[in-house]
C-alpha cells in the first residue's frame, strides 16, 4: 500500500514538472520537411520558420517573401493564429501533430490536400 502511495506522489510531481504546451512551442522554429497528401514538397524550408514568444504573440515567414505576426492560442492539438498585420486576415488553425522540447508538426488543410510542416527548434 505504501508504494503505491509513493508511486502516486512520484507521478504527480513529475507531471508538474511537464513544460505545458506554451511552454514547449516558445522558441524559433525552423522548417526542415513539408509533405502534402503524405509525398515531399520541394520548397526552400530556410525560409519556412516561427517564433513563439511567451506573451502569446508568433511571428511567421514562408516563401516568396510571405511574413504575418499577431497572436497565438492553444487549445486541446489545436494551434489558432490571428495575424495582426493583415488585417483582413481571419484566425486560422492548424493541428498540433507532435510537440517536443525540439520538435513541432503541424497539420493543416492547403486547399483541400493535407499538408504536414515539420520543424525543429532552433532556440
């Protein structure tokens, strides 16, 4: 009875040393593969990054010189965007396929194709 008392403990405190998901998604994130319907894109992915910052604002570079920064949420796998710059933009939302202390994909709709990014920390 006592370990499992003990076991219990354990568990509990190491779940509140977790990062959250905030947390972990707080860096600059670069862009190493993106695959649509599951086959590789041929995109320059040294222009494809994000930057998390703790006070909920991103920033967000693509190709052919494509940039927005605004505010970010989480809720559940889901990852919401509101660009700030553009604003006619709307909020957008893309899933939350893996988040690890160096690793993030995302999964979003492009155009009625699935499409992955996935990314690795840089900082």
């Amino acid at each position: 009875m006592k370990l499992k008392g003990l076991l219990a403990v354990f568990f509990l405190g190491w779940m509140a040393c977790q990062p959250s998901q905030e947390q972990l998604l707080c860096g600059k994130w670069q862009a190493f593969e993106t695959l649509e319907n599951g086959m590789p894109l041929k995109v320059d992915h040294s222009e494809i990054g994000f930057e998390f910052n703790d006070k909920g604002f991103y920033q967000f570079t693509s190709t052919l010189g494509y940039r927005e920064s605004g505010r970010f949420s989480i809720k559940g796998d889901m990852l919401y965007t509101l660009d700030t710059v553009n604003k006619a933009s709307s909020e957008k939302a893309v899933q939350i396929e893996m988040l690890t202390c160096d690793s993030l994909y995302l999964k979003m709709d492009a155009n009625g194709s699935e499409r992955i990014v996935k990314l690795y920390k840089v900082k």
